[in-house]
C-alpha cells in the first residue's frame, strides 16, 4: 500500500460512508508491548496501516481517523466496533460542519439584508 486506498463504500439513502487505508508511518515498535505483534506486522502476516472514514452528505463531509491499525487484512476493520464507533464519529462531524454553514449563511444572509 503506498497512497489512500478505499477499502470499503456503502450507501445509505443520500449518506455515503467512505473507508480509506492509508500506509501507516509510526514504526510498530513504539506501538506495540508484545514482541509477538511487532514480529506480525514486520513479517506481513498482519497489515499495518492508518485508516479514515468519510460520511459524506451532499457537498458536506465529516470525517474521522484511527492510526496504528493492524489486522489480517485491511477490510476486516469495517466489521469492527472502531469501525462502527468511526462513522457515528464521522457522522456527527459531519453534522457539525452542515451547521457551521448554517450559521455563516445565516450572518452572510442578514448582512446581505442591511444593504
């Protein structure tokens, strides 16, 4: 893996969940305790990596990230909790940002009135 890669899409309603890996740069062993984990990353038996989740509504995205991910294969992450706990992340993100243009059309829309 050398760039982003989408690992998993899904579609629900007008809301698309994006999951992207990308190559993970902190070296395992300032990560894992157990020699065991280290070994597995290093030899390729677990792949190692940094994923992102984008919810994407509209023109709106909200988005959240998780280092230092290790498994068998990089798309048995999205059948995780983290994964689950990652898009309720994304999501409220997301909702966060639909707000925030809210309010700054709000303020644009008011000044635009006192012309």
């Amino acid at each position: 893996m050398n760039e982003r890669e989408l690992i998993h899409e899904r579609q629900i309603g007008s809301v698309l969940i994006q999951t992207y890996a990308s190559p993970e740069e902190i070296p395992p062993e300032e990560v894992f305790e157990f020699q065991e984990d280290i070994v597995a990353v290093r030899s390729g038996k677990f792949v190692y990596f940094t994923t992102t989740v984008e919810v994407h509504f509209g023109p709106f995205v909200g988005t959240d990230h998780l280092g230092c991910c290790a498994y068998n294969n990089r798309e048995d992450f999205t059948g995780l909790s983290y994964w689950r706990d990652m898009v309720r992340k994304a999501a409220q993100d997301c909702r966060r940002t639909i707000l925030h243009q809210q309010k700054t059309a709000n303020h644009w829309a008011t000044r635009l009135r006192q012309l």
